[in-house]
C-alpha cells in the first residue's frame, strides 16, 4: 500500500564534531517522527481513497447518507421499537430480539397485523388494528432492511399457485397448528396459533418467510416461492368459500357439533315433548 | 241377503267385512285388540327413549341412502369430481365416493347431514333417557334386564358412532382411527394382536375402511335392532313404570291407550325428531369432509376432536398424566392404555351393574312400578350427579384446546382444570346435591304439615304479625296438617290448588273460551276470596275446619 519509506531520506550520513553528531541526530529524529506521521497519514489516505473506489457504494451510503424514508423509519423505530430492540438492532435480553438478518418481511408482518409495537410482554403476541400507517410500515421497513438486511417483500400475485397443491402443503405444513381451515389452534402455556381469517396475501406470505413467534420460518429452500403462492392461494379460496351444508358453526368440527346437538337439537326436543305429555 | 242368517254383531261394512275375512284366517283380533287398548303413561319424560328410537330410524333410513352411493375401499384414486380445491389430489376411494356423495350425487350432501346429525341425536338422545330412568329408580327389579340390554345399546351406539366416524376417510377421520388403533396397541399381552386381528396388520393397512364398513352398515345395526325389540318387547310385557300420583299404585298404569291418543302423539313425536333434524341437516353443516382434505398418517390438525359422544374418552387421554409403565423385559403399559381402556371399561361396567350393586347395598329387593322422585333417593340422586360431573368433565377436557384457543386461556391452565376438577368436582357435587335433596324433601314435608304459604300477612288482635297458610288437607287442633307424603310433587304454590282459578287449557293459544272460564270460575266459587265470612278465625290463626285460609276478622280482598 505504502509507497513512500520515510526512511529513505532521513539518514544523515555525514559525520563531524560530537555536538554537531547529537545535534544531528537529534535533528534527524525530529525529522523522523514528522516523516513518519506524514507517511502513516498519506498511506490512510490512500488506503480509504482505494477503499471508497472498490467498497460496494451501497455501504458507504449506510453511514454518510440516508434515505428520506429511512430516516422517518429511523424516527419512527427510535420512538416506538428502540425501548426492546435496542440502538443498533441488536436486541434487548429479556425484551426483544435482535433485528438484523429479519428483513422488512419481519417488519411488514409485525406491524402490519398489529402484533408489533407490543402492549406489554406475554405468552405471545396478539394482533390488533395496525399501530402504524402503511406509509410509515414502508418507513419502518425501509429503516430496518437498510441497517438489518434480511428477507424482502415477494412481488406479483400472490395466489399464483396450483390450488390442490396448496391444499397439500397446507394440511402438511400449516394444519398441526392452524387447523384444517386456518382457524387456528391453542398452542402450550398460552400461546397459540391466530386464525387466518383476516389474514391478507402479504401477511401469509410474510409470515411463513419470517416465522414470528412461535412459527417456523419456511426459507425459500424449504417452501419454495411458488409453493408459499400455492398455500396462499389454497388459504384464501377456502377463507372466502361458502359453506355448502349451512351455518358453519366455527368450522371447527365435533365441538361446536356436539354444542349445536344438545343446546338445539335436544333443546328443541325437549320442549316439544314438554308440549306434548303431561307434566305431573 | 235376508235368507242368510247373520251373527249378532256381524259387520255390515265393506271394511268389516275384508277384516273380517282377514281374522278368519290369521286370528289376529285378539292380540290386536289388547295392544290397540295398551294403557301408556303419558308424563313427557316417557318420550325421551322414543326419540333416540326414531333418530335411530332416521338414521337408518339416511344411512341406507348413502350405502347405494359410498365406496369402501381404499384403493387410491385420482380426485375429479365438483370441489375444485382437491381436485387432482390423490385419495382414497373411500373418501373420494364421500366427497362425490357431497357435491355430486342429488341430495347427498343433505341426506349425509341427516345421517350425521341422527347419530349425534340418537346417542344424545340415548344418554337423556337413561338419566331418566337411573333418577326415578325405573331400573329396579324387575327391570335390571331392561337395564342392561340399554347401556349394551349405549355401547353399541357409540361403536356405531366410531366405526361411522371413520369411513369417509378423510383426515379428521383418519387422526380417529390412529387414536383407536393407538388404544389397542395398549393393552397388555393381547394388544399387538388385537391391533393385527382388527387392521389385518400394522397401521394403517387396505382394510380397515371395508372391514368397518361392514360392521357399521351391517352388524351393529343388525345387534342394534334385535336388542330394541327385546327392549321393546320387555317394556310391553313387564308395563310401564309410572310416578306417583292419585289413582297410580304398583298395580295398575294410569295413562293412555295406544290407540288412538297415544299412538298420535307418537307420530308426532316422530314427526317432530324428524323435522328437527331435518332442519339442522339442511341449515347447519356438520363434518365439512372436503375441508379436512384426505388422510395422510404424516398430517394431523389442530383441534381434532371426536365426536361428542366420544369426548369423554378424549378428555381422558388429554388430562390423564404420561405415565408408562416399564417392566423388566422390554414389556411397556403405555400411559394411553389407562385412560381409554380401564377408564371406560371402568365406567361401562359400573353403569351396567349398578341395579345389583344398588340392590345389594339397599337391600331393596322388591318389585316396582312405581318411580321415585330423586329428592326422595338423595345417596342415588347425588351417586348418579356425581358421575354426570365426572363425565362431563372429562367431556369438557377433550374441547380443552378448542376452550383454551377461543377463550384466551393457556392450554397448560385447561388440562390443570380437567385434572384437578375430574377429581375435586364429583365429591362436591355429591354434597350439594344431597343437601338439596334434603332441602327439597324438607319442604315438601313443611307443605304437608303446615300448608302452601298464601303470601296473606295479617296483623292479630294481639299484634302479631302471621302467615296465612292453606293446608292441603285436614288439620289437628294444633293446625298441623295430616296428610303423609305419598311420593307425588306436593303443590306449593297457591296457583297449583286453584287460588288463582282454573287455567285456560291450551300450550300456545287458549284453547277455551275465556270468557265462559272466567263465568264457570265465579259459580265454582273456588280461590281465597271465595265463601269469606263463613269462616271463624282461630287463635293460631290458622283455619280449623281445613277449609280456605280465613280472612283475619277483616275481608281483606287481595284477588281479583
């Protein structure tokens, strides 16, 4: 890197009287040392001169310029995440996990359905209306995939996938937690898998991509974009189905059954054979 | 015509006369004549069998539609039939003539409901009439056979509920059957081999959907329908129980003859089961197979569950701790085997012995006719309350995780709350109803002694304040009344011995005139306010002559 010696020329080679010697070489010491800082500063100039031409531009924006948007999301993490995230992503024991590497997939999860900010700590997370405006999840995500990295948004149709397929995935994937349809589940010591009712495309994909909570990511190499699009689509078509045998009382099964059969069915009957005998 | 001669009282019509002809030959005349004029009670408890007897008949019928049209093989097939999220999904035959029966056969998806909601009616329906008949006593001798043929129903049905559970073969159904082929695997020495005997091998095989099929279309029933006209059969020989009441003794059933009154109300109770579940089938969907998507051993589903008559075991097993027992030798008594296995067998045998255990510790082995009111048996009335806890419970344990998920509340809490209440509830529950029962047995005896309170405070000459009682018969110089309990409610309330007249008849609408009521109501001369004056006023304050409460000196009309 050097290309300068700052020896090369501070040797005095002449000889005299003793006190022109040490003056000599007090003289050339001192010459030293302002050759040396000059050198060391001239070769970390060059060094960050060469740096700043090979270095990806996109890292040395990370420090010198910031985006508008991700200077709101800076703003907006500093007043509503930082308490639990901490100053630099990094997490918080005992509050919250760290934030790099989750990407704004994380983000626009968390945010979006509400969970994130937390009200307080608990079993898990319960969604709620959305805290934030979609303009300010863009912020937020901006924010964090700009300092964190991770994850991104997928992009096109989401519900571009083989139906049947979706099914399959679902129910091997997704229904040991979720329920055959995707009304959720109880989970061990108060946590619980949420039902999917509400659930927009982007939240599903985002959610299998982040794996919040208690849920396992799915990476792209466990599910791969198109099979994440296939249970997308098979969720939503079976969300917005109707129930072709009536009422479908929770759809979840013998419990809201065996409920409907006392309190309707033997209900009913009871009191048409109240109607109908004597009653002393 | 008028040179034959005629028997007296031959027919003329043409109706008599092809009766006639028919009796001639078959002799029927008289057993028919005995059955027609079959005296029923007609107290509406009487009607709970009668309902599981015709869920079980609309379930037959329902379910003889859908053999024509389901396939009980599991050969795997390509779906392509209407429901197009699993259509190109591999399956079973099984499960895909059940989904075809849903969306592509006319009426299938109806008549599947139906199916589906008699059976859960039938057992529901079955459960009702057996807390009837345990809390009136009706399985006392010489009943202990009717007894026992009803709970082997009871099993039956729910072996026909298990076995019809498992047929579509979807993956609700599947996650069953692994439960049912995990409880046999349990039990010790035999339990591998009962696993081999009943699947033809290991889990999960290519038979089990033909081989229950068979029993649930075929054997079950078959058992099923012998042993109702057994039941039957026993219940017209040995008579009808009945409670207590005037004219009713342990000789004699006061009530209704078969024909015409009672068998009308029979078909409308038919009429009535039918139409309800006739309504839940066409207006509340039950078992959506196409959602549960087909089995697969490597999928399970959060909240699968049986169906209700099955929770109880469910609930068990959920609640009851992993304790295996492991013995020298590579020999293991899974934890499953305790809670399935010995709890139900535990709980069926006792159901089924208990007229003789009752019998033994009572003593009691005299015939009856006559019920009793549970008030007047409080040790059965809180026995019997204490295993509905138990059982309900255990039924409430198996929704544990359905609770827990709709109701915010951790799944660790619910299986704590089934542990802890399956043991501490039952013996609380047996206090507090044998307490009431007491309480209720107590009053009745109050009632008796001193009368129904009329609500009528009056002031004495003296200054004390008194209660104007009616005693309900007649009294000794103390005003006590003299009547013994007899078994029957004991009216307490003025309304029940007329203080406030007459009822219009009618359930829903008056049936009666009211106006030609209120007239008749004013010449009968009945209720509190009625012959005032002719009453003289005791020192007690009572009346003396057991007549009407009297009216204090001063006539004080509170009514009408």
């Amino acid at each position: 890197m050097s290309t300068t010696n700052p020896h090369s020329d501070a040797l005095p080679a002449d000889a005299g009287t003793p006190g022109d010697r040490a003056r000599a070489r007090r003289r050339s010491k001192q010459r030293r040392r302002v050759a040396n800082v000059a050198g060391l500063m001239a070769s970390l100039v060059l060094t960050g001169a060469l740096y700043s031409v090979f270095a990806p531009a996109q890292a040395a924006d990370d420090t010198t310029t910031e985006s508008a948007a991700e200077a709101a999301g800076r703003e907006l993490y500093e007043n509503s995440c930082i308490t639990c995230h901490g100053s630099n992503l990094e997490g918080e024991p005992n509050r919250g996990p760290s934030l790099i590497g989750v990407g704004e997939a994380a983000v626009y999860f968390q945010v979006h359905t509400g969970r994130m900010p937390l009200v307080r700590q608990e079993a898990d997370a319960p969604d709620k209306p959305a805290v934030f405006s979609d303009q300010e999840i863009d912020q937020l995500m901006a924010y964090i995939q700009a300092n964190g990295g991770g994850p991104t948004l997928p992009s096109g149709n989401l519900r571009d996938g083989d139906l049947a397929q979706g099914g399959e995935l679902f129910r091997l994937n997704c229904a040991s937690c979720h329920n055959f349809v995707g009304e959720g589940g109880a989970l061990s010591s108060g946590k619980a898998a949420p039902s999917l009712a509400d659930s927009n495309d982007l939240e599903i994909y985002t959610a299998m991509l982040s794996g919040p909570e208690n849920m396992p990511v799915f990476g792209d190499n466990q599910l791969t974009p198109e099979e994440k699009r296939s249970i997308i689509n098979y969720i939503q078509t079976i969300q917005q189905q109707a129930d072709p045998g009536g009422a479908g009382v929770g759809r979840i099964g013998p419990v809201a059954e065996g409920l409907v059969i006392w309190v309707v069915g033997v209900g009913v009957l009871m009191f048409g054979i109240f109607w109908m005998g004597s009653k002393a | 015509m008028a040179a034959t001669a005629t028997t007296p009282g031959a027919p003329t019509s043409r109706l008599g006369k092809a009766a006639t002809e028919f009796d001639d030959r078959l002799i029927v005349a008289g057993p028919v004549r005995r059955t027609l004029n079959k005296v029923f009670p007609d107290h509406w408890s009487f009607l709970l069998g009668e309902i599981a007897l015709y869920a079980f008949l609309i379930a037959l019928l329902s379910g003889t539609y859908l053999t024509f049209f389901f396939d009980a093989s599991m050969v795997e097939v390509e779906y392509e039939g209407e429901y197009d999220p699993l259509r190109g999904t591999e399956m079973s035959a099984a499960y895909a003539s059940a989904l075809d029966l849903s969306f592509d056969v006319r009426g299938g998806l109806f008549m599947r409901q139906m199916h589906h909601w008699a059976a859960l009616l039938f057992v529901a329906a079955i459960v009702v009439h057996l807390v009837r008949i345990f809390f009136t006593g009706a399985f006392r001798r010489p009943r202990e056979s009717n007894w026992l043929i009803g709970v082997v129903m009871l099993v039956l049905s729910l072996l026909m509920g298990v076995t019809g559970y498992t047929l579509p073969d979807d993956l609700l159904s599947g996650t069953g059957l692994r439960i049912i082929s995990a409880i046999l695997l349990s039990i010790p020495v035999i339990g591998t081999w009962a696993h081999f005997a009943v699947f033809n091998g290991d889990f999960v095989g290519t038979e089990i959907i033909g081989r229950f099929y068979i029993a649930h279309v075929l054997i079950f029933p078959a058992i099923l329908l012998a042993l109702i006209a057994v039941h039957l059969l026993i219940l017209v020989k040995q008579k009808h129980t009945q409670f207590p009441g005037p004219g009713r003794t342990e000789h004699n059933v006061v009530g209704n003859r078969l024909f015409p009154t009672f068998a009308g109300k029979a078909t409308g109770l038919l009429l009535v089961v039918f139409g309800v579940i006739a309504g839940l089938a066409g207006l509340v969907q039950i078992n959506p197979i196409w959602l549960w998507g087909p089995y697969n051993p490597a999928q399970v589903s959060a909240a699968s569950q049986p169906d209700w008559y099955i929770g109880f075991l469910d609930g068990s097993t959920r609640i009851f701790p992993a304790w295996d027992i492991n013995l020298p030798g590579d020999y293991t008594i899974p934890a499953l085997f305790w809670p399935t296995v010995v709890v139900a067998g535990a709980m069926f045998t006792v159901l089924a012995l208990y007229p003789m255990i009752e019998r033994k510790l009572t003593g009691d082995t005299a015939s009856h006719h006559l019920l009793q009111r549970p008030r007047d048996v409080p040790v059965r009335t809180s026995l019997g309350m204490m295993a509905l806890t138990f059982y309900f419970w255990l039924m409430v344990a198996g929704g544990n995780d359905v609770i827990a998920d709709k109701f915010d509340i951790s799944l660790n809490a619910m299986t704590w709350v089934g542990r802890i209440g399956v043991i501490v509830l039952p013996p609380i529950v047996y206090v507090i109803t044998y307490r009431i029962c007491l309480g209720l047995q107590q009053h009745d005896r109050e009632v008796l002694e001193h009368g129904i309170e009329t609500g009528i405070i009056r002031r004495l000459p003296s200054g004390e304040f008194i209660e104007v009682h009616q005693p309900l018969g007649p009294v000794d110089e103390h005003g006590h009344g003299q009547l013994a309990y007899g078994g029957a409610p004991v009216p307490k309330k003025m309304n029940q011995v007329g203080g406030a007249r007459r009822a219009i008849r009618g359930f829903f609408t008056p049936i009666e005139q009211p106006s030609a009521v209120e007239l008749e109501q004013q010449g009968e001369g009945r209720g509190l306010s009625a012959a005032e004056g002719s009453r003289e006023l005791t020192s007690s304050g009572r009346p003396s002559d057991g007549g009407r409460p009297s009216d204090g000196g001063r006539p004080q009309d509170t009514r009408d």
